[in-house]
C-alpha cells in the first residue's frame, strides 16, 4: 500500500495529528496571514480602506468554480441554518419534506420548525424509493457527518424530478474532497469552514438551476438587506426597490474578515484540485479501515469515504487527545477524518494508539 504524504507543502505545519477535519478544517498558512494583515489594518484602516466586497466576491467565484455553476447562482452567508430556514420559507404550508434519519440539524431543523410543514425522515439508503408525488422538498446531505456514508446523489435526483420534487443538498461534508456538480440540484448549501478550510461564518448558497425546480421564480429573498440591492449606493435606506439579480439578492452582510481567508483557502483548493484531494483523502482512509480490520474491529460502512466512524472505540478518545491525536466522539462513535494535510504517518500513529 502506498504511503500518501502530505498536501499543501509548506500550507500546513499542524502541531498535534489532526484527524477531525469533519468538525473543523485547519486554516492553510497563507489564509492566516491575510486575516492578520487585514486585522492589522482595521486598527487604522490604513490609507485605502477596507475592501468590504473583494474577497467575498472571489470566494463566491472560487465556490461557484468548484460546483460548477456561474458565480451569479451562487450567495454568501455565515450559517447553513439561516439558508435553511430561506428554502423553508419558500416552500407553500401543506408541503412535504424528506430528510434522511440523523442528517444534521442545521440542515433540517429549520425545515421541522417551520409552520405548516411536514418533515418525513427515512433511513438514507431508502431516501430516492421514499420520493413519492406529494414530497415539496428532498433535504439531505451528500456526506453524512456522523459516520460518513455518502448518499447516492445521481438515484436521489432522479427520483425527485420524477415526482416534481426539488432538492435541497447539503455539500459540508463534501465540498473540497468529493467530485460534485451543483447543477443537478435546485439548491445547495456548504458551511465552508470545514473541508474547504475557511473560518467559521463562511456559507455559500448556490442555486444548481435558474430559479427552482421546472422554472418557478426565485424565492422571496426574506433575509435581504442593504448588500442584495442591485444598486448599492442606492439600498441603504428604506424598502429594497431593486434586489441584484441572480442569487446575489440572498447574500448577507458577510463576516468581513471570514472572506478575507476564505479567499485564500479556496484559491488552494482549487490549485491542489478536488480530484488529486479526494484521491489522497480516500487512500488515507482506505488505509485506516485496512487496519482496524487487522485489528478486529469494523467501522460503520462508509466506502469512498474521507471518513471512518467505529464503534467499540469511544474509551480511546482520551487517550489519543493526551498523545496529541485529535478525533471525536460522535454518538458512541470515533470518527477520523482525513484530509489533505494528513499522511500515512498519521494514520500508523492513529492506528498503533487506540
């Protein structure tokens, strides 16, 4: 078996082993100096003043390059929940929602709450034969965060646009390892701080084809303030007379700073590319279920998965967070994931520790 080493170069000089990417990614070295440079100027504001829109605009355009779709689909936010509860709120009372058993909450608790719709939840390897004719909405997740089992996207569609269904897809656990294209779903969501290792308030909401499913108009941007005016000198004050076109009307005011690295980290994802990612990620955890198996122990099936969940394993949680291993506990599962910045090395430590 090949030893994969590190990608990223000189990007990453992690000081512990760092195999919990599936809660936080770390922050390539290049997206932490331009955070310091621009707190370093919002002391004084220096002598051009803050470019509020620049790096949200080029990580907007980095997103959209990475899924596949124009720039002008795609909106900028900081929580995967506050878009959620945008798609909620388009869908009519008396829809119908369907959402694999577990997914995670930021995804579908804003469809739960919402008055006037039915949430319907079903083992996810039954979510495509679950689509029936009165579902409004498939909501799902296109890597599982508890153990990693991806869902099988192409079947999933199909059935929904059988049914008339729109989709709603949740890329944070897949965006910046797993090939993906955001024009076979009405809308898809990715928290960015994670896999594409942004920091935390970096959302996108990308819109896969114009408007939503079979040509509808594009939801009411009920969020929207002065930033999703198609003018923005003129949007300051009063009703927006004009929202911006495409999905720039769904954009909030960014977390400045967030964009400020995000810019940075997505520009290395796409130069390392989502295929030479997934390709090393994959074989780390390849490597990683190799060798539970010499060890007796069976992980969750996950396969092409960047991550491995196991059972039996909690108590040695401790005991690798004390030998500077980072994983986590997830409902009495050890989940390790692998990502770019990981090597074979890591995964023998990991591997000789539990």
């Amino acid at each position: 078996m090949q030893r994969p080493a590190p990608l990223g170069g000189a990007e990453f000089a992690p000081e512990t082993t760092y195999l919990n990417t599936a809660a936080s990614g770390l922050l390539p070295r290049s997206s932490a100096d331009a955070l310091r440079a621009a707190l370093d100027e919002s002391a004084s504001y220096g002598t051009m003043g803050r470019d509020y829109f620049g790096p949200a605009a080029a990580a907007r355009a980095a997103f959209a390059r990475l899924v596949g779709l124009p720039e002008e689909r795609v909106a900028v936010g900081g929580s995967v929940a506050v878009q959620s509860a945008l798609i909620a709120a388009s869908l009519p009372p008396g829809s119908e929602v369907l959402a694999p058993e577990g997914d995670f909450s930021s995804l579908v608790n804003p469809l739960a709450v919402r008055p006037g719709l039915t949430l319907r939840t079903v083992p996810l390897e039954r979510l495509a034969e679950e689509v029936r004719p009165q579902t409004a909405l498939v909501a799902f997740s296109a890597v599982q965060s508890l153990d990693g089992r991806i869902a099988d996207l192409a079947a999933v569609r199909e059935a929904a646009r059988t049914h008339g269904a729109r989709t709603y897809l949740d890329v944070t656990q897949a965006a910046g390892w797993l090939p993906l294209r955001a024009d076979d779903f009405d809308h898809v969501v990715c928290g960015a701080f994670k896999w594409l290792l942004c920091p935390r308030g970096t959302t996108f909401l990308a819109f896969g084809r114009e408007g939503t499913s079979g040509g509808e108009a594009w939801p009411e941007a009920l969020h929207a303030g002065w930033v999703a005016g198609e003018d923005l000198a003129a949007s300051n004050y009063g009703p927006l007379l004009r929202p911006a076109p495409g999905a720039r009307r769904y954009d909030e005011p960014h977390a400045h700073f967030s964009y400020v690295a995000a810019e940075r980290s997505l520009a290395l994802i796409e130069e390392l590319g989502v295929a030479a990612i997934h390709a090393h990620n994959t074989a780390l955890a390849d490597r990683y279920r190799a060798g539970l198996a010499e060890r007796g122990l069976v992980p969750r099936p996950a396969p092409g998965s960047a991550i491995v969940s196991t059972p039996g394993l909690t108590d040695a949680e401790p005991r690798l967070t004390g030998a500077g291993v980072q994983v986590a506990v997830r409902e009495g599962l050890l989940r390790a994931a692998f990502h770019l910045y990981n090597s074979a090395d890591d995964v023998d430590r990991l591997l000789k520790l539990i």
